[in-house]
C-alpha cells in the first residue's frame, strides 16, 4: 500500500464530515488548517491530528490535499498546491469565478497534478447505476428543494444546490448548450433562494433545472425522457423507475408500460471519492469529475445567473 500524505483545509461543518471519512481511506492524515483556532484546538483534541498555521506549511508536508473551505479561499489554496505540484480534491464548486477556474483548469492540464471536484452526485448509486442503453436524452427535468437554512444563505441557490444538477446535465447530455433562459428571486436574504433555468441544445434537446432553499419539504429528483423510455429518479431516497415504449396496433400510437423499479442501498458518497482520489493518485489515473467538469459547471451556473441579471 503507498503512503499518501494529506492535509485537510477547513474542518468547519463540512470539513469535518471528510476528517472523520479520510480517517477511513488509506490516507495518512499528517493535519489540517482552519482559520478558526478555537475550532482548530478541539478538532485538533478529539481526533489527535496536528493543526497547522500556516496553511503553504500543510501543502509543503502533504503529498495532496483535501479542501472543504468557503468557495472564496479556493482559488488561492488551488494555485499554491499545483505550483507545489501536490495533488488535489476541492469541494465544488471549484471557484465562483470561472475565469480563475479556466486557469486551474489549465494550470492542471501543463502539470502532472490530479484535481478532482467533489461533485458528489456522480456517486450515487441512482447515477452510477443509470443504463440509457445507448439512447440520447431528448428532455431533461431536474428539482433539487431544500428547507429554508440560515446558514446557507449567503450563497446563491444556483451555486449552491443547482450545481448539482448543472453538472450533471452536462455529464448526461453534454455541453453543445444554443440558448439559455432562466429567472428567480429572493425572499428572505440578499442571494437567490430560488432559481429555473431552461436549457436549448444543439440537437434539440432540453433541460430544466429548478432550484430552492425555501421549499416546504426536501427533494432531489430527475425525470428523463429518451426515444426508448422515460425514467422518474429520486436521488433522496435512492429509487428509480423506468417506463417503456411499445406500439398499440389498436390505435397505432406508443404508449408507455413496463415499469421496472429498483432501491438502491443508501451509500457514503463522500468516502466513495475520496477513496477514488487515494486509487487515482496511486495508479496515476484521471478521476471521474475533473478540473474540466469542474470549470464547465462553474461557466454554465454563471451563464445561467447572468440570465437572471438580466430580468432583475
């Protein structure tokens, strides 16, 4: 088994649930960075692990690192580890700027560095076990809801929850986007809190992504259209039922029978990456959301907001 050494930057709400999953992979932790020191000297405590303050010492000792910082420190902790040469998993997004993002982008593909985004619906197992059996997606609908949260409201919901689905759309359908419509509003904070966006590829197809942190209750579903079958997914409660096609000679038309259902045991996604970071780094192979999938995501959910801009 190689050793990798990682360091973990910010063991806020987030961080913590990868602390305690690093702590479960073969990683040798050697110490995190936190801004807090209050926050810093208990985690430091419970889990034994030196906290570091300076945050270029923790890139310097660690083979890689893991950030689950504020998006706005991203940037600097990014360009420092690959100028390092140190591998990398960030939290998404990956920036809030997609000009900064277009540079890690680049600033990875000239180094030898991995960088792999936690785009962490790319491991539910709804997803990973999703057959189109070779057929192209024709339309698209996607409702990601959550429970209004103070603590989540300094972020737009496009930036927020919809960049969940942005990238998964474009894992799904690509990025040949022709036009895009979108509008939301606020109604509690100075951020969106909800955000529709409507999306016009090349080919025809559509998406429609919907997005609130104040909804009445929580959801993650997508719904799918092909020429063969339409799918109704719920990434919450891991649960996927698919409808087929078939002519009735009666009245010579397609109607919809079939229904395959399947649950899917609930899973820990998060360990499930940074486990594929650890494999990456050791057998040197590109890990499934990368710092093009990262930067993709981040141009479209500006684009989108830009959109909404415009009608405020």
């Amino acid at each position: 088994m190689k050793e990798i050494k990682i360091g973990l930057f910010g063991v806020g709400y987030f961080g913590n649930f990868h602390l305690n999953n690093l702590l479960k992979t073969r990683f040798n932790v050697i110490g995190f960075y936190d801004s807090d020191n209050q926050r810093s000297d208990m985690i430091s405590e419970k889990f034994g692990i030196e906290k570091y303050y300076h945050p270029e010492k923790l890139i310097e000792d660690c083979d890689a690192i893991d950030i689950t910082t504020p998006t706005t420190y991203h940037y600097s902790f990014l360009k420092k580890a690959i100028e390092l040469k140190k591998h990398i998993f960030v939290e998404k997004p990956m920036t809030y700027d997609s000009e900064e993002a277009l540079e890690i982008k680049k600033m990875v593909e000239n180094s030898k560095t991995i960088l792999q985004v936690g785009h962490i619906e790319r491991y539910n197992p709804v997803i990973e076990n999703l057959n189109l059996y070779g057929s192209e997606i024709v339309n698209m609908e996607t409702n990601r809801f959550s429970t209004y949260n103070p603590r989540g409201t300094d972020v737009s919901v496009v930036f927020d929850l919809m960049i969940h689905d942005i990238d998964l759309v474009l894992h799904l359908m690509g990025n040949n986007i022709k036009n895009i419509d979108a509008c939301g509003y606020s109604k509690f904070g100075p951020t969106l809190e909800f955000a529709s966006a409507s999306l016009l590829f090349e080919n025809g197809s559509r998406a429609t992504l919907n997005a609130s942190i104040i909804h009445p209750y929580l959801e993650r579903k997508m719904k799918l259209w092909t020429r063969e079958k339409y799918y109704e997914l719920d990434l919450g409660k891991k649960h996927k039922d698919i409808y087929s096609y078939k002519v009735n000679p009666d009245i010579n038309m397609n109607i919809l029978s079939g229904k395959e259902s399947q649950e899917f045991a609930t899973t820990n996604s998060i360990l499930d990456e940074l486990n594929e970071f650890y494999e990456c780094i050791a057998n040197n192979t590109l890990p499934r959301v990368t710092a093009t999938d990262g930067y993709n995501s981040i141009r479209l959910a500006e684009m989108i907001l830009d959109k909404i801009k415009m009608k405020s």
